[in-house]
C-alpha cells in the first residue's frame, strides 16, 4: 500500500508468517534502495516490494524497478500496466512476481507474461480498483484460466472467516490492504485509522474522480466523504505526516471489509487473528 506500507509494517508481517510488502509507489528510486535494506534489517524472512507505472511514470517507473533488480527482495508485485518486458526481468534477477488483475483476460495476459503468482482484485477492494468483479464471481473464473499458477485473493477480507472462503474457493493465499492500515506500524494518520474503526460495512463508495498521482478518473473505493469539503473530491491514504485537515477532509481508501475493523493492532497480532 503505497504511502502506508513501509519497512516496519512489511518487517512485521513477514516476521508473524505473512509476506509482508513495501509500498513503493511514491518513493524516489534511492527511497525504494533505503526501505528495502532496512526492511533487511528488521527481517531475515521473505518479504516484496510493490510497484505500479502510473504512479511515477515510464522513467521513474524504470529507475525504481533498476533499484529493484540491484537489491532483489524476493517478491515484486505490480499493478496496473504492461509488464511483459518487466517480468522476463525480475525473473533473470532471481525475483518472484506477481500481477494484480481486475479481469481475466488481464489475468490470463499475467499468466502468459509469465507471472509466477496472481493476484485477483475484486471490486469489493480498498485504494485503486482494475476492474468491475465481485471477488465470488471474478475467483473461480481466475481459477479456471491460471493453471498451475498460485492465485491469490483480495478485497474486502479482514478476517479468518474470508480467508478460509477464499482458501475455500482454491485460492493460494489472501492479499489484505485495508485491515493493515489500522495497525500499530503502518504510516497512516490516526484520524484515517479512526475513521477505519468507525466506518461500518455499508460506509465504502466506488468513485472516479482524483486521487494523487494517478490519472483523473481511475477508479477507487473509499469511506463515503462525511464533510462538505471540496477536498473529498480528492482520493488518497493519508499519511503520519500529512496535515490533519488533510486527513480530516480527503477521500480515504477503505475496502469492504471495513465493518470489520474495530481495533488498531500490533500487524503481528493481525496476521494472528487472521491465520
Ligand atoms: C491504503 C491503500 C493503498 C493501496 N495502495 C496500493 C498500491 O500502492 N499498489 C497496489 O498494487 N495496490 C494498492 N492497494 C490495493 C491493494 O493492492 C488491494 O487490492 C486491496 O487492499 C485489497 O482490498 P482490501 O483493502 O479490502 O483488503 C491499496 C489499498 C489500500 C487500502
């Protein structure tokens, strides 16, 4: 999750069993090689880092992914693009990959790219969206077309419960993003992992309009905006640093299960309560 995912959430992750992930969307290249090598030294375990195009453009989509291949964290999950000639890549520096897709001809495009994991995002998911499935729908149908590649579930799980649904269904593994922002060691604002507490399940919007970074009209889920600001036409994961105004008025990305969420955990304790 970029701008929310960083070393000591990843670290955490990893160290309780999960694969823990950096967020690396809106990191300079140099920021990319700081939060993999300190993510090292907090974790001996398998951990990834995630990359998507649009956020930095073709040329700081490049000199982050030339940092990636330098540094060889064991998994690189990307979103949102071609990566054909990306994948070839990651695999001749020894890394494991791993596409999110909305649909199943991006799936089966994944697969034939050669990806060795995917990832199926259903519209029930927190952040940016691909596509238009619900996850019950959009899973077996991945399942059917992925062969022996390991597919992963994600959107709107924040509990055991959806985990062994969709381990249930044939799944690999969950992807979760909204239940680890209410965690100890994510960077996000305390007013956003409030909001996240107090949010029930009926309190997600699917709205198109800007969120940071990304082109005007890319799809995303959030927590209906409650204020009359015009900064909740704006979409983002507000982060310890920003301002609280900020927090307090702009579009938070939420994902379905969000009406799940009541506590702020240590991740570790998370990926406890989920495994
Ligand atoms: C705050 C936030 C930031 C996200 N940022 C990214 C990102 O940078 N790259 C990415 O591939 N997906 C990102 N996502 C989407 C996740 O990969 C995943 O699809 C989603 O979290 C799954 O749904 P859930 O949030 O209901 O668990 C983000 C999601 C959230 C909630």
């Amino acid at each position: 999750m970029g701008g929310v995912a960083g070393p000591d959430l990843a670290a955490t992750v990893s160290n309780a069993g999960g694969l823990g992930h950096l967020g690396g969307i809106r990191r300079s290249a140099e920021d990319v090689r700081t939060w993999i090598r300190q993510t090292r030294e907090l974790t001996d375990r398998p951990f990834g880092i995630n990359l998507v195009p649009k956020g930095p453009g073709p040329d700081g989509f490049e000199a982050q992914l030339a940092v990636v291949l330098e540094e060889k964290p064991k998994v690189l999950s990307l979103f949102w693009g071609d990566f054909s000639k990306v994948i070839p890549r990651a695999r001749d520096a020894g890394i494991v990959t791993m596409v999110q897709v909305g649909s199943v001809e991006e799936a089966c495009k994944a697969v034939g790219d050669g990806a060795d994991i995917v990832i199926a995002q259903g519209i029930e998911s927190g952040g940016h969206v691909r596509g238009t499935l619900g996850l019950m729908s959009f899973l077996p149908a991945l399942l059917r077309v992925a062969g022996s590649v390991p597919v992963l579930a994600a959107g709107g799980i924040a509990s055991r419960e959806g985990i062994n649904i969709v381990l249930d269904l044939g799944a690999a593994g969950a992807w979760i993003g909204t239940r680890f922002v209410a965690t100890t060691e994510s960077l996000a604002h305390d007013i956003y992992k409030k909001r996240l507490i107090d949010a029930g399940t009926d309190d997600t919007v699917h709205n198109h309009f800007y969120s940071y970074g990304w082109p005007i009209g890319t799809p995303y889920r959030v927590i209906r905006p409650n204020k009359k600001s015009l900064l909740k036409w704006v979409a983002g994961g507000a982060r310890r640093v920003d301002n609280n105004t900020h927090a307090e008025r702009i579009s938070l990305y939420a994902g379905q299960g969000v009406g799940l969420i009541d506590n702020i955990l240590p991740a570790a304790e998370v990926v406890r309560e989920l495994s």
